[in-house]
C-alpha cells in the first residue's frame, strides 16, 4: 500500500542548484520521496511527504525547506501538552521560521 496524503498541498522545497549529491535525503526520508537524478536528488513523490523535517535537518547545505507537518514529531508532541506552536524552535535546528504564521514564540505567558 503506498502512503499518501492530501494531493498538492505539501510544504516541501528543492533546491537543486544548491544540492551537492550526497543522497542524505534518501536515507532519512521514511516514504521514499526522493530519488538520484544527474547526481542531484530529485522530488519523485511529493505527495507522500508527511513533512517530518528529517531531509531539511540532515541537508549539509540547506537544499531542501519544509514546513513541520502531520509528520513532525516535535508538533505532535506540542500539540499534545497543549502548545501553540508547532515548532521545533531554533535549538533544534528548525527547518521552519519564527516569520511563518503559527511559528511566533511566546514567553510563559503566552505573549
């Protein structure tokens, strides 16, 4: 059975300019969404991404973006102690940013 989501809305960005080859995508990636291609790595199925971030943290050069999705370990586990953000935040290497909606930081207070 192949693993899918919802058709065309997932996060993931290449940049295949900036990727150097070295296949770390493919073997962190849990659904096969990447490929080898010209020595560069290739989008063969995004629809199968369930945006965990482990390619954008694992990429030497920060050749790949995605947002944190139903994959994300990290917000699944902010959303189950009632956090807001579902962010892993800059001391985990983030692959996401304060600037996106619904990333902000807040103190203790909430603000």
């Amino acid at each position: 059975m192949k693993m899918a989501y919802l058709k065309d809305v997932v996060t993931l960005r290449l940049d295949r300019d900036a990727c150097i080859g070295c296949g770390l995508c493919l073997e962190v990636c849990p659904h096969g969404v990447f490929a080898m291609a010209d020595g560069k790595s290739v989008i063969v199925d995004r629809d199968a991404c369930m945006e965990c971030g482990a390619c954008a943290r694992n990429c030497p050069v920060d050749a790949l973006r995605v947002k944190n999705g139903v994959g994300c370990a990290v917000g699944i586990l902010n959303a189950a102690f009632g956090r807001k953000s579902a962010c892993c935040g800059e001391d985990q290497a983030c692959c996401c940013s304060e600037d996106e909606p619904g990333n902000e930081r807040k103190d203790e207070d909430g603000r």
